[in-house]
C-alpha cells in the first residue's frame, strides 16, 4: 500500500475569542458597551456590527474595528469612527486589537452620551481602554488548522498504530473493520507529514493513507 494525497497550505497556530464577549464601564458619565466576537472573515465581521448595531439602535455611537487573519496582521481590517471625530475612535480601536495576540477578531464599542465632552485626546484613551478591558477578560481558544485522513491498514498493525495517535494528536472519527481496517482521523495540519511517516515506518509500508481537504 501507499501513501496518496498531498497537502496545501500552512499550518497556524494562534489565539482566536472563544465567544461572545462584554464588559461595561462609565467614563465621565458616558456609558461604555465593549462586545468582542470571533470574526474569521470581514462578512462575518460586518454582520457583528450590524447586530450589535440592532441591539443599541438608541445609541449616540456603535464605533468598531475588526482584524482578520493571525494576530497582528493587516491584510484585511476595518474601522469606523460612527460619527465621533475623524480617528478618535476606529483607529484606537483596531490598534489595540493589532497589539492584542489575538486574531480574526471584531470589537464594538457603544456610546452612550452622558452631558461631558471628553476631548479628542479623551476619545483616543476612552476608546483605547475600553477595548483593552474587554481583551484583558476575553477567553479564548487556540485555532488549529486541521486535516482529515482516511487510513487503511492490516488487523496487526491496528495496536501499533493507535500507539502514535495521541503523540501526533490525531483522533479518530470512524473506524471499519472489514477485509482490512479502516479509520478516518482528524489532526493538526503540522502534524500530518510526520504521522504519515510514523505509519509508514509501523506497518513496514502497509498502510493506504488518503488526505482530505484541511479544515479551519
């Protein structure tokens, strides 16, 4: 038996919002709403801030800022000030999500007015904090990019093999035992080269392993 399929793309490893997120605070009397999502795309980015949009509608402002992509990354972003001088309060925004250490992540800042102006400089570190609170609190996961494998092998080489699950974090999904047997597995996409080699080397080359498409 042999080997088959060939694997695209890189595998990353970052922190992503495990849910929805929100904190509150006043700052001279103005009422601040901070929610954070996980946001793997700027559609889904947008449609956050339109629900959360919704949910204010009475608001005097729904600022927001979403980066999408590894921690960090500026390929794909957006900012809006909604109605609050020009870079009071997008740009504080995404630049706290930017140093955050967290990805493909959106953030909504709702302003209640309460009677005080803050200033321009006021706005900036309102707007700043108030996103920065809410990442301080923010749980989190780890995005894995995976890969599913389809496995076929001898009945004796079945205990060797599940040996080398749990060091290549593979875990099984199916199993069929017919003439052979069968697994269908999902692993870390880092992690396929080199369980593919560890079971070629187990079974003495006696295994067909077929890669589907990686998954997010």
């Amino acid at each position: 038996m042999a080997a088959r399929g060939e694997l695209m793309g890189e595998d990353k490893r970052y922190l992503i919002p495990a849910g929805l997120h929100r904190v509150e605070q006043e700052i001279q009397r103005s009422r601040f709403i901070t929610t954070v999502a996980h946001t793997p795309t700027a559609e889904e980015a947008k449609a956050f801030v339109a629900r959360v949009r919704e949910e204010f509608p009475d608001a005097n402002h729904n600022c927001w800022a979403f980066v999408v992509g590894p921690p960090g990354s500026t390929s794909t972003v957006g900012m809006s000030d909604d109605g609050e001088p020009h870079g009071t309060a997008g740009r504080p925004m995404l630049t706290a999500l930017l140093h955050s250490g967290v990805g493909e992540v959106a953030a909504v800042v709702t302003r209640y007015f309460g009677g005080t102006l803050l200033g321009k400089g006021g706005l900036v570190r309102a707007y700043t904090g108030c996103v920065q609170q809410a990442l301080e609190s923010l749980p989190t996961r780890e995005r894995v990019r995976k890969a599913r494998l389809a496995v076929e092998l001898e009945y004796a080489n079945i205990e060797g093999v599940r040996r080398l699950l749990a060091a290549h974090e593979a875990e099984v999904l199916s199993e069929e035992y017919a003439v052979t047997v069968g697994y269908r597995l999902e692993l870390p996409v880092s992690q396929v080269d080199a369980f593919r080699k560890a079971l070629l080397d187990e079974t003495n080359g006696q295994v067909l392993v077929e890669l589907e498409e990686p998954q997010d």
